[in-house]
C-alpha cells in the first residue's frame, strides 16, 4: 500500500507526460493528449493513499508529516536541494489541484478537438499541473522559487495558446511582465532568509521565526521578518492578482475557457495564497506584514467586487470574481485564518473552475470563440439545462448561501475577521459578500434566465465529455461546504486538519451566520428585482452615480495609469539611454577620441616643417627646457 | 595519462589551424567541399572539447592534463597548456558553439550579402574558403588562450583571436542604416579591434610589469602565483588587468564596440565573438587579474561591483528601445555579461561560482540567439523588429527555439540562465545587497524587452509580407539543438558544471584570502 513517500510521484507523472508529449505525440493517436490525462488522472489517484496514510500516522487532532530531500548541486559553503514536505497544507492543495485538472483536462479533450496544436496544448498542461503539484510540495525556497516561475511561464504559454491573436500575444506577455515584477519581491525576501539564516530549507527558517515569534533569541531580526515577510507578499501579489498588479488576470481571459478555470481555480492564483499560507510562521513573527496583507486583500476584493459589477462580458464577470475572493482569501489570511482561507480556496476552487467550464460551454454552444457578452445571450436553460444547472450553483455558493460550499467558508473569513480585526473590516467586508450575490446573480440570470433570443436558437447542450466534469465539479460543491463539520470523532472539522497554531474544532456562530446568509440573499433579491422584474432600474442607478460609474468602468484607470507610466516614463528612459549611448558615449566619447586624434595629427604635421633653422630653434628650446629643469631639480 | 590525456589540449589548439592549412589547399571554387572539412573539423573540435571536460577529474582539482613544451628558457617562456576548474567549461563551450556556428555558416558566400556584385566573377565575399580559414585561426586563438597557463602565450593566443575579427567583419559583414544614423560594416569592425587592440596594450602593460617585479624570471602562470607581490604594486596594477581584459568582457563604459560589432558581423562570427570572446575577457580577469594579484583585486572589486550594476541595468535598458533585432541582442549580452562581472565582484565562493557557470550559459544563449537572428536574417532579409510580425505561423521551428533562448534570457528556471543568475544573486546579496536588488531588477527588465520582441516578432497575426516565409533548414535547426540542449542540460542537472567550477573557485579564493 502506498503512501506518503509516494506523494513525489504526483507531479513526477505530468512532468513526464510533458516531456512523452513533446517528444512524441506527434505520432500517437489524439497527438498524445490521453497521456496527460491519465497521469493526472493517476495522480488522484495516488493523493488518495497519501492522504490517508497522512491522517492515519498523526496523532489525533495533530496529523503526521513527511519530509525528503536530495542535494540538487552544492555550491561553495551550501548545497541546493530538490525535497518535499507533505503535510495537511499540501496535502489539501494535491486533492484540489489534481481533481480540478483532472476535470478540466477531461474537458478539453472535446472541448480543444480539431485545434491546432492540440497535443501542445495537453503538454503545457501537464506541465502547469506538474509545476503546481511540486509547488505545493516544496520544502524549500529555491524549489518553490523554481516551480512558481514555471506556473508563470505555463500561464503564459496557455494564455497565449492563440498566439496568431494579438490580443492573446499581449494578454500573455502582460500576465507574465506582471508577475515577474512581483516576483523581484519574492526572490529578494528569499535571499535575504538566506543572508540571515544560512538556509533555504522552509523548517529551520520557520522556527527561527517561532522562536522570535516566542520572544526567544533569533537569528531573525523583527525587522527582517518583517522585511522578508512583506517581500514574500510582494511575490504572491503578483501571482494571486492582488491590487495593484491585479491587471492582468482580467486579460489572461484571452486563453481558451478551460485554461482560465485551471489559472483561476486551481493554479497560478491560489499559488500565491498557498505561499503566504505556507510561510505563515514568518508572518506570524512578524504583526505589520500580516496587517498589510489584510489591507491588500481588502482593498482588492472591494476594487474587483465594484468592477465586477460594471463589466458585460461573462468570463470577464468571472475574472474580477476571482480577484475578488483572492483577495477575501488574503484577507482571511491578513486575520490570521489560515483555516477559513484554505478552506475559502477549496470551495472557490471546485466553484470557480465549475463556472469557468460553464463559461466556455456557453461559448462552445453559441459558437462564440472569445467571450460572450452577457446582453447576447439570455433564457439559455431552455436549451442547455446541464450548463445553467452547474453554472447555478457555482453562483450560488460563490454568493454564500447555505448549505453550499461557499456559505461555511465566507463563514469561517466572518469569523476570522469578526475576532482579529476592527469594525471597518467586518463592514466592507459584508459589502463585498452583498456585491457577490448581486453581480454573480446578475451573471446567470442575464444568461440564463429570460426568453431566448432569436439568434440563439441554434445553441445545443454540450457534449458528455464536456457536462460529465461540470456535474461532478457542481456535486462537490453542494456538499464540500460539510468538511467544516466535524461528522466522526477521528475528524472534528477542517479546523483540525488545516490549522496554524492549533487545532480548532467546528464551531457555529449562529449571529454570524444569520447576518451572512441576509446579505447574501439580500444581493440576490437586489439581483432579481433589477435584472428579472425591473424593480430597480439599472440604467437610473448607473446615471445618478455616473462619475463613480465611469471610475469603475474605466478599471479605475488602472491599465491607463500603467499605460501611461511604460509609455511616458520606461520607454522614454530607455530611449534616452539608448539615445546617451549611441550618442553620447559612442559618438562623442569613442569617435571623439578618435576624431581628436585625427585632428591633432592634422595640425601636428605642420612642425616637420624640411626647414633647417625651425628644427634648430626646436632643438635649443628643448635644450634650453632641459636646463631650466635639471637647475630646478637639482640639489643645491 | 594516455597519449590522449597527454595531448588533447595540443589537439585543440592546433587542429584548427590544421583545418585552415588543408582549406588552404582547397580550389575556392569548390565551397561545398570547404564547408564539409569545415564542419568535418568543427565536429572534432567539438569532441575533442568533451574528452577534455570528461577527462577533468573535480576530485582532484588544480591543472590537469598538463604538457609543457620549452620554447624560450632565457626569458622563462614556455608553451605550457593545462585546464581547471574554471577553464575546462570554457573549452566545452568553445567547442559547442564553433561546431554550431561551422553548421549555420553554409550560406556564407551564397547569401544575399555576396552577390551580384562583380557580374558572376566570385569575390572575396562570395567565397567561403578565407572565411573559414580566418574564422579557425581565431578558434585556434580562443582554445589557446584558455589552456594556456603561460603568460605570454596566453597573450599571444589572446590577440591571435582577435586580429581576424577585422577582415571577418570588415569583408563577410554588413552595414545598417537606421533613420537616425547608419554604421558600416568598416567602421564597426575597426573600432571592435581598435578596442580590443588598446584594451590588450592595458594588459600587456600589466603582464611585463609582473614579469619584471616577480624577479621569477619565467611567465609560468603556477610559478608566478606562488609570489606575493608588494600590495601597493597589486592595487597599482589590478585596474590595468581589469579595464584591459574588461574592455573585451563588455565593461562599461567601454561597451560600444560590442553592440556595432554584433550587428556588423556575419551569424558565425557573431556567435563565436558574443558567445566566446566576450567570455576570454573575463577569463582574463580571472586567470591573469585575480589569480596573481589577489590583493589588487580585493581593492578594487567594490568599484567593479558598481560598475558591474551598472552594467547590467544600462544595457537592458538600451536593449529594450532598439529596433533592431541583432541590436536587441547586442545589448543584451552587455547587460549578461554584467552579472558575469557582478559574480567576480563577490570574491565569494557562491557568486564567482555563478560568475563562471554564466560565462557558459551566456556563451551558449547568445551563440543560439545570433544563430536564430540570421536564420531570420537570411529569409526575411531584415531584422527590424517593427516590420517583423508573426513569423510563428511561418517558421514554427525558428519561433520555438527563439522562445527557449528568450526564456533562457529572462533567467527561466530549467535552462541554464537562472542557476547561473541564482548563484550570482545569493553571492552579490551576501556582499552588496542593494546592488544586488538592483541586479534582480535587471532581470525583470530583461524580461520585459524579451517578451517585447516575442510578442512582436513571432506572435500575432502574420502579416502577407511574410506569408512565404520558410523555416529553419534541419541543418539549422540540428546547430539550435545541440545549443538548447546544452541549455536545458545545464538548467537541470548543472552538477558536473558546478563541481568543476566549485574546485577551480576554491583555489583561486583561498588564495585571495591567503593574501
């Protein structure tokens, strides 16, 4: 029976299918897309195992962990080694990030058919799966430095999988520019771990962290966890599309819809998520940097919740959607619920990734390539009753209401913040829950629901390959919200699986619950009676707040702001140094000199003059130079 | 040690001029049978390049596979040839990318470049039989430089390699007219040897000044670094090792022939000039400035530590306004070559560890990079990255290797750039952190000129006026895989790179801290 020592094998098989893929899948049937398939599917397997020989070695309430490592090269006084740590966290995000690829590769096996580069597809695929599988499992920084750029690179190669698209060439190049600015952040905030601790290895750096954290002697300074805390933040900003890199998961929509559920659901943005969850003993240890992600995680949900109520196109809706939950998820983690954001990313996961394939099976049956745009369509449950199911409850529990997934987890944020954090959190917090509801409401019923339009009745329901993970995707997420709970005395709830500090049992808050479940239902009666009775006109309410309409519409001008900062300040710089380069330095300086020289050999030549009386004079003013000088010098 | 042991470093050193000898002797108006010895010698260059890195034995460190032949005793001058740590990658490098380069050169003489001029009679330019024979001498200078462990042999094979670059350039080049100025072919390739003429004049300075101090007697690198020079004398002389050698290495502020010369010089010479030459400069540094005057160096590293900064941030930032492609990556390696000079400015283990691996990893890239810019080049007849559009659609192969070398550039891990990168950020942290940061900086800078030209050049719709566009020749795309594939083996398994290097970089800071 296996377990844990297996867990390596689960990223072990995509890398391989990536590199059988490449290799050879130009000659194998379906140009060797089954082949990521099934070492995906191979790899839920495997988690299965893992995770139940992690549970059974802990102690109650304190599940088992397992560690290797083996030196990747030593170098001068340190060595660079590839190991994996599988504990709860990890464990957690093998589960998610295997079962969502898993559907979402399935998915594209009919979704992608008759594409072009259809075999590159399943193999950036795999290697996206296997870069995320080995991220969660680093045990040290340089691992997971190494595996997060890989996730940023497979971003871009997805992202830009039509790359005859300029749209898609530019969508890839801003997501992969954007998160390298983010990750300058991360890797300096390693470096420094390193100068500090001698180590990249996450367990010692952690308990230098505990032990500061414990007001014992350190070799960690509270500035310097605080400063490499917030460094470390910087890269998960980037990666998690945090305010003010948040611009480019909106255009990363530019990949087929399948990638945008794996980016949005699985991989890529709850990397950064995971990282901060990761390193929580260092924020621990360091209070500011947990405050500053709590205000980043706010002030993006709020941004991306307004915003996500502007927008007409469907995947675009999703998008902010995901940024606002991203950032409710670092809110979370900003209030010291570590639990209440893991748990956040397991329902969003399977909820998100449920909507984004939804999405893309709108598409597929309106035969709609890019996007569609929410005023096109409307009344298609008549016609694709499987796709507005799924996408229904997506909806729903990403608004929070009971007893979906997304209830129990914005509960648990609720309680994080209600605890941690002063009024004003708990406050616009509850805004962007009641903005949820309304915008994510909007999006089905603006789809869905209505008469259907004329033009639309050709749309058809999509195919089994394509329904069969949105039905199964839609069943997880009806009862996943459960695992809050604790049902048997071996499992007393998620709190006691996934947990910073200690184990905290379920527990409800009834008041808590109450006020969430009224703003959610209060979104959704705000939804309907806009967008399905007319109650409440939209087009009155866009004009009498129009100033701050046209600011939200306008992304709060953001892109233009960035625009304008590469096109007025970077590219003019650049030109000026490449201006000074050329001209200063090479003109003036390098054929100045030799110009000089030129010329000075010019003028100089007129002293070899052929008279005999100028060399005469040359010679006794030289010899009479000599005299002066040795009279000078000379000792008295 | 075999007969093989004994005399692979002559083989190396030698063969190429045997090659040139026996092209001598070819008619000129067979180039196919040139270019075959050519690749026929470029093949053995390269196999010869990998029994020596095989051979080198890391257990042991220090010289290896030494032979000594006396040519001068009254002046202590001998042909003495043996590798470290430190220059066995550097042969291997050599020996990849000449072999690479040999494969691209087929169309010298028949490109575009050549023809026409003289009604159908060949000139110069349109045989590939004095190029090949020049571009070998120049190889033979490369390969004796770096197993040369005389100092006046090593200057000796120093300026042998640099010397043809002339009449490679100033013959086989070509000119560029930008709207706002143009550079010819003649101008680019005399201010290049001008350069590395002065730079050279800095050097040889320095090697007779320690010749004549050491009271040795003998240029014999091992002898000479067993003498303490007077500190004074180290901090006087360093700098003219370090500006001499650096001028070749891209230093700023004496960067300008680099980016003319790339552009000026036809694919092979650029790839062996930016993938290879660049590299001899350093490799000055280290063998001759470092090495015999370490306290000279622990002065001044600081003061190469900034400029090294400055190095790699002008240089990405110039190369993110240029237009034109070869410029792009002209630029580009005068930022690289900046993390080299960052790397040595550590003295530490890890950072010049990094320092060295770069020199290969860069070696490589930009080989690869000039070898993918004429493959367009050659086609398109044009390297202006705003007329370029989509060639991805046309030439899927030449697309996919310029994303990997782009890739390698912007410091991707699993390709050798970002170990080597890696290695020298966590040696410039320990020392200089700010600087370092700024380091980092410049690579996200590198990233975005990269992925700028990426998406301009290859991605989007193709444009009809590249719609016939063919793609890379197998034989090109054969010289791109042994150079990725170099890449990639170096960005996952770098352990026999590092091992190597690490023994070589022990030796040479325990001697600085001995000092």
């Amino acid at each position: 029976m296996p377990g844990m020592e297996w867990a390596w094998l689960i990223p072990a098989l995509s890398f391989i299918a990536f590199a059988l893929i490449v290799a050879f899948g130009r000659w194998l049937p379906g140009r060797g897309a089954f082949i990521a398939v099934l070492a995906i599917g191979a790899g839920f397997v495997l988690f299965w195992p893992v995770m139940v020989d992690l549970v059974r070695t802990g102690l109650p309430g304190e599940p088992g962990q397992y560690g290797f490592s083996w030196t990747w090269f030593p170098v001068g006084d340190t060595r660079l080694t590839w190991g994996m740590i599988v504990d709860p966290l990890s464990v957690l995000m093998l589960g998610i990030v295997t079962l969502v690829a898993l559907g979402v590769q399935v998915y594209s096996l009919e979704y992608m058919r008759g594409e072009p580069r259809y075999g590159w597809y399943f193999a950036a695929h795999a290697l996206f799966a296997a870069s995320m599988l080995t991220l969660v499992l680093a045990d040290n920084f340089i691992l997971l430095y190494i595996v997060w750029e890989l996730v940023g690179l497979c971003s871009y190669l997805l992202i830009g999988f039509w790359f005859e698209r300029r749209s898609a060439a530019e969508a890839a190049k801003k997501a992969f520019v954007t998160t390298r600015i983010g990750d300058v952040g991360l890797l300096v905030g390693i470096l420094l771990l390193f100068k500090v601790t001698g180590t990249f290895q996450m367990s010692a750096i952690f308990a230098e962290a505990a032990k500061l954290a414990a007001g014992e002697p350190s070799l960690l300074s509270s500035g310097t966890a605080t400063a490499a805390a917030i460094l470390i933040f910087v890269g998960a900003m980037g990666k998690s599309a945090q305010f003010p890199l948040h611009v480019w998961l909106p255009d990363a929509m530019e990949g087929p819809s399948p990638v945008s559920a794996l980016i949005h659901a699985a991989t890529m943005v709850v990397a950064g998520v995971f990282l901060v969850a990761r390193a929580f003993p260092l924020f621990d240890a360091a209070p500011t940097a947990v405050l500053i992600v709590a205000v980043v995680g706010l002030i993006t949900a709020v941004l991306a919740a307004t915003m996500a109520l502007v927008v007409t196109d469907l995947k675009r809706i999703l998008a902010y959607s995901t940024v606002t939950d991203l950032g409710l998820m670092m809110l979370s983690l900003g209030a010291f619920g570590v639990t209440a954001a893991m748990f956040h990313l397991l329902a969003h996961a399977f909820a998100k990734a449920m909507l984004f394939l939804g999405a893309g099976s709108v598409m597929h049956g309106m035969h709609e390539p890019g996007d569609v745009d929410i005023r096109k369509a409307g009344g298609l449950w008549r016609r694709m009753p499987l796709t507005a199911l799924t996408f229904g409850i997506g909806a729903l529990a990403l608004a929070g209401v009971p007893p979906l997934s997304g209830f129990f987890s914005k509960d648990e944020i609720f309680g994080a913040l209600w605890s941690h954090r002063p009024a004003v959190f708990v406050l616009l917090f509850l805004v962007v829950a009641f903005l949820k509801a309304v915008y994510l409401s909007r999006a089905w019923l603006a789809v869905f629901s209505g008469p259907l339009k004329r033009e639309n009745e050709h749309v058809h329901e999509s195919p089994l390959a394509m329904t069969l993970p949105l039905l199964v995707m839609g069943a997880l997420t009806l009862v996943l919200g459960f695992l809050a709970i604790g049902w048997t005395a071996d499992y007393q709830g998620f709190g006691t699986f996934v947990f910073f500090h200690e184990a905290e049992a379920f527990h409800f808050n009834l008041g808590l619950a109450a006020v969430s479940v009224v703003v959610a239902v209060g979104g959704l009666a705000v939804a309907w009676a806009t967008y399905v009775t007319g109650r409440i006109s939209a087009a009155s309410v866009q004009r009498r707040v129009a100033p701050l309409h046209r600011l939200v519409a306008s992304k709060y001008y953001m892109d233009d702001l960035y625009q304008w900062v590469i096109n007025k300040l970077v590219l003019a710089f650049s030109g000026l140094v490449a201006w000074f380069d050329r001209v200063v330095v090479n003109d003036g300086g390098v054929n100045g000199t030799a110009e000089s020289v030129r010329s000075s050999g010019l003028r100089l030549r007129y002293h070899v003059s052929g008279k005999m009386y100028n060399y005469a004079l040359g010679m006794a003013l030289g010899a009479v130079a000599v005299i002066l000088l040795w009279w000078l010098v000379a000792p008295v | 040690m075999t007969f093989f042991d004994t005399h692979a470093l002559e083989f190396l050193v030698f063969l190429p001029v045997v090659a040139a000898v026996v092209i001598l002797l070819v008619p000129a108006e067979r180039p196919s049978v040139v270019l075959r010895i050519a690749w026929a010698a470029g093949a053995l260059m390269l196999v010869g390049s990998l029994y020596v890195f095989v051979r080198y034995d890391y257990t042991q460190g220090g010289f290896q596979l030494v032979h000594q032949y006396r040519w001068l005793d009254q002046l202590g001058i001998s042909l003495k040839l043996a590798v470290d740590g430190i220059s066995t990658p550097m042969v291997l490098l050599t020996g990849v990318v000449i072999f690479a380069g040999t494969l691209v050169s087929w169309n010298i003489g028949q490109s575009h470049e050549g023809t026409g001029e003289h009604g159908g009679v060949p000139t110069t330019r349109q045989r590939n039989k004095d190029f090949f024979i020049l571009l070998f001498l120049l190889v033979s200078g490369v390969f004796g430089t770096f197993v040369s462990v005389d100092l006046f042999f090593l200057f000796f094979f120093y300026e042998l390699a640099v010397i043809p670059m002339y009449l490679l350039i100033g013959v086989w080049g070509s000119s560029s007219t930008f709207p706002t100025f143009s550079r010819t072919k003649e101008y680019s390739a005399m201010k290049l040897v001008l350069y590395l003429v002065g730079g050279s004049i800095l050097a040889w300075v320095a090697i007779l000044a320690i010749y004549v101090v050491s009271q040795a007697g003998t240029f014999d690198i091992e002898v000479l670094s067993e003498v303490s020079f007077d500190p004074g004398f180290q901090r006087t002389f360093f700098p003219f090792l370090l500006v001499g050698f650096g001028v070749l290495a891209g230093l700023w502020p004496f960067h300008t022939w680099s980016p003319d010369g790339h552009v000026a010089a036809p694919t092979a010479v650029s790839m062996l000039h930016a993938g290879v030459l660049m590299k001899l400069g350093a490799f000055g540094i280290i063998r001759v400035g470092m090495t015999l005057l370490p306290e000279g160096a622990t002065t001044w590293m600081p003061v190469l530590f900034g400029v090294a900064t400055v190095n790699v941030l002008y240089g990405a930032i110039s190369a993110m306004h240029q237009q034109d492609l070869k410029y792009v990556v002209g630029y580009s390696s005068v930022s690289h070559m900046g993390y080299v000079l960052m790397g040595l400015a550590t003295m530490e283990p890890i950072g010049v560890a990094g320092a060295v691996l770069q020199m290969f990893s860069h070696g490589v890239m930009t080989a690869l990079f000039f070898a993918l810019v004429g493959v367009v080049y050659d086609r398109a007849h044009l390297r202006d990255i705003g007329v370029l559009e989509g060639l991805a659609k046309r030439m899927g192969w030449t697309a996919t290797f310029f994303v990997i070398v782009g890739l390698t550039s912007l410091g991707l891990p699993g390709l050798s750039g970002f170990v080597a990168e890696l290695l020298v950020f966590i040696g410039a942290f320990r020392t200089q952190p700010v600087l370092a940061i700024l380091g980092i900086v410049g690579a996200a800078v590198t990233a975005v000129y990269i992925l700028r030209l990426l998406a301009k050049v290859f991605f989007g719709p193709v444009s009809p006026r590249w719609e016939g566009l063919p793609d890379a020749k197998p034989l090109e795309a054969f010289a791109a895989s042994i150079l990725t594939a170099s890449i990639v083996f170096v960005g996952l398994y770098p352990l026999p790179f590092i091992r190597m290097i690490n023994t070589g970089v022990k030796a040479l800071l325990d001697r600085v801290s001995g000092a």
